[in-house]
C-alpha cells in the first residue's frame, strides 16, 4: 500500500506528457515535497501502479546510474521513441525538454510502465 506522499509523486509523475521530462527534485516539488528528490526515485521503485517512470531524470538532464544496467539503456530507449534526443554527452537539454507541470492528461503508464 502506497504512503500519501508516494501517491502524490504517482500523481506527479503520470501527468508528465510523451516526449517531455522532469527531473526527481522537479517533481517532489510539485508533489508538495520540496527537497525530497530521492523519496521519488524510492517510490518510484516500489510503484503500485504502471507509471511513465521512464520521464524522470536527474538535475543534470541524465538518465540515473543504476546497478542494472538493462533500465538505464531501457530508459534511454523509450526516451528516444518518444523523441527525446540526448547530446553528445547523453544529456537532455532541459530547456527543450522539460515539462513544468502545465496540465496534461493522466497518463495510466506510457511505454513500457
């Protein structure tokens, strides 16, 4: 069973639209969690629920080192299918990509939730 904050970052998290990111501390915030960033990446790895997990990124406009390599490349994959584009040095340019929190359709899990 989810914790009232792990509800809201779910929330958060499925109103971020295809093709567009947020960063954990982003998304924290706009869970009315400011500061919280990691609690983020912890709920989204114990998620009741499919999630577009695959929109959250770090601050630094990276996909976030795991120990399981398969969700990193996983990750990068479906960014890309969504049109994402990464630089050379496999950054996200945030001012083109980066969702603020503008409403957006609930989305139940995009690909590969």
């Amino acid at each position: 069973m989810a914790s009232d904050a792990h509800r809201r970052i779910f929330d958060v998290v499925a109103r971020i639209p295809a093709g567009r990111v947020a960063t954990y501390g982003q998304v924290a915030r706009l869970a009315g969690l400011g500061g919280q960033a990691r609690l983020v990446g912890y709920a989204l790895h114990m998620a009741d629920r499919p999630l577009p997990w695959h929109r959250v990124i770090n601050a630094r406009g990276e996909i976030s080192t795991r120990a399981d390599s398969y969700s990193e490349t996983l990750q990068y994959r479906l960014l890309a299918a969504e049109g994402v584009v990464f630089d050379a040095q496999g950054r996200i340019p945030l001012e083109r990509f980066r969702w603020h929190g503008e409403d957006a359709p609930v989305d139940p899990g995009g690909e590969g939730s």
